[in-house]
C-alpha cells in the first residue's frame, strides 16, 4: 500500500532512534482539507490511533489515519536533503494536480479555470 524508500527508512529510524523510548510509534500520516491546492499531507511520528492502518516497513511501522487510506493508497515516501528542501516527502500517484511548493494537492481535475498556480501558492510568496 505505502513504500518507504531505503532512505526514507535510515532517516525515521534515526528519527525515532533520536526521541529514545519508541514502543508503538511509527511515522503517521493523514490527509486534511486545505492548502493551496484543495488536500495537505500531515505527517509526523505518533502511535496508531483507533481505526488506523499500519503497515510495518521493516521495524518501522507507517501508520495511515484511518479517514486517509485511500487517498494515499500507492503513494512513496522518500527523503531529501537538498538545501534548499530537506525532509521527507510524499509521491502520491493520486495527485492529478498540486500547489507550487509542493505540500498540497487534489486527486480530482478541478474545473477549466479553477487551478491553482504557483502564484497562489502560501510557499512561493
């Protein structure tokens, strides 16, 4: 359902490593209603909540909120350490379109007209 790039695995499980006591956590994500582009990614290390899929990527589980799995089905988690951009990221095969900086996006074609453009996006002002 979710990949974790090898990178992406080194770097959360240096992550969780740094936080010291990490039974049951894991890297969640969820999706919620905003950003440029109609859908932003939430992520951070929790523990599972009630309803949530967990999928363990070696020793590192990932954890999908429960009201998000199918808008992350597929998606690769990677990560970065450009200078400019570090941190992990989210490809999602879903997305048809996205903001200019890159933390949103929308799984449907939005109406001729109604796109966003990287002048409407909050990274690029």
């Amino acid at each position: 359902m979710i990949t974790l790039t090898q990178r992406a695995g080194k770097e959360l499980g240096a992550l969780l490593e740094s936080k010291g006591n990490t039974a049951g956590l894991g890297l969640r994500l969820a999706v919620k209603k905003g950003g440029c582009a109609g859908w932003q990614y939430e992520m951070r290390v929790a523990s599972p909540e009630p309803g949530d899929w967990t999928d363990p990527q070696g020793q590192i589980p990932v954890i999908i909120a429960a009201d998000s799995v199918d808008m992350l089905k597929g998606c690769e988690i990677d990560f970065s350490d450009d200078l400019s951009d570090s941190g992990f990221k989210i490809h999602n095969p879903q997305a048809v379109r996205s903001c200019g900086c890159g933390t949103s996006f929308d799984t449907s074609d939005a109406p001729a007209g109604e796109s966003d453009t990287e002048e409407d996006c909050v990274g690029n002002r």
